[in-house]
C-alpha cells in the first residue's frame, strides 16, 4: 500500500492534499508502461464539516499503452465504505475524478482510496488522514468600529467560532494557534 500522511489543513481548495501518498509508480521495462496509479488528490471545499458532504478528488494516472476500461474506485472512511466509482483512463494519461462522501463524527478521520490493478496490487491503496473540527475559529480583527457585515455573515453560522477585537487591543501572544 501507500505511506500514511498527516492533514490537518482542513480541506485547501484546488490544492494538492500532501496527505495522500502512493508507494510509488510501476515502470516495466524494454519498451513501454503498465500499470495504473493514484497521481494526486485534495478536497474540494476549504470547509469541511461533519455531517456535511464532501468532495475528495482524486487523479488517477494510467502507465500503459492501452486504455483501461472501468477501473474500480472505492473511498473507505473510519473502516467503512464511503463511496464507489469506476473510471476509464486513455492509454498513458491522467484522469480526474470526484468522490462524494458524508462524514459522520468530528475527530481524526482515517481512510483509504482503492483501485484494483490486477496483477500488481502491492500499491492499490492510498491513505489519508485529516481532522474535522467541532467548530472552526474565527477572529475578525476591526479599526475603530467593527463591521457589522462580518458579525452578519457568520450569525447563522453555528460551526463558525467568531470573535471581534480591536485591532489596537490585541495581545497576540495570547491567541491559541
């Protein structure tokens, strides 16, 4: 399988999660590729909640020289399955697919994306691991009155933490990290 990574940068949109790793790509030798490959993933959305759906996109890279129809894609979430798909990649190219799934704790959360690549499967699992926050901080630092737009756009909001303080007030050695 892959390599285990820490995420806790809660979902960066459009970027590259560090978190999911692959034990590397398979080259065979004396004239061509075989083989396909996890390439890269993140998650869709800078916000993720429980109870909120989500959205991991994963590229998948195909090494051979023929197209390879229907290739299973499973996401296992905390040790159950979360979501299925199945992808058909062009001979030596990369495809991008998006794999929605409901988180349904707060806490670290452990999982798995799966292909199946018969005959070499010593590389079908690529694990990730990030956290889902209770609540998320939020500190709207003002001049000498505090908008209030900001304080209007979080009120509905009962996942978002907000605090508002003078910027000329802040002791910002005692804000937590």
């Amino acid at each position: 399988g892959g390599t285990r990574g820490e995420c806790t940068l809660g979902g960066a949109s459009r970027r590259t999660c560090g978190c999911l790793r692959r034990a590397g790509r398979r080259r065979a030798s004396a004239g061509g590729s075989t083989g396909r490959a996890f390439h890269a993933g993140y998650f869709t959305s800078p916000v993720m909640q429980a109870g909120q759906s989500m959205e991991l996109a994963v590229i998948l890279k195909n090494y051979s020289d023929e197209k390879a129809e229907e290739v299973p894609v499973k996401f296992f979430l905390n040790g159950q399955q979360k979501a299925l798909s199945s992808a058909s990649i062009e001979a030596n190219s990369k495809l991008e697919i998006k794999l929605s799934f409901t988180p349904s704790d707060t806490g670290f959360q452990n999982g798995y994306v799966s292909i199946t690549d018969y005959p070499v499967v010593f590389d079908d699992n690529y694990f990730i691991s990030f956290e889902l926050a209770a609540k998320a901080p939020l500190l709207h630092l003002y001049g000498d009155t505090a908008s209030r737009f900001i304080s209007g756009v979080y009120a509905g909001e009962p996942y978002f933490d907000v605090h508002s303080i003078k910027s000329v007030q802040t002791d910002f050695s005692s804000l937590p990290n």
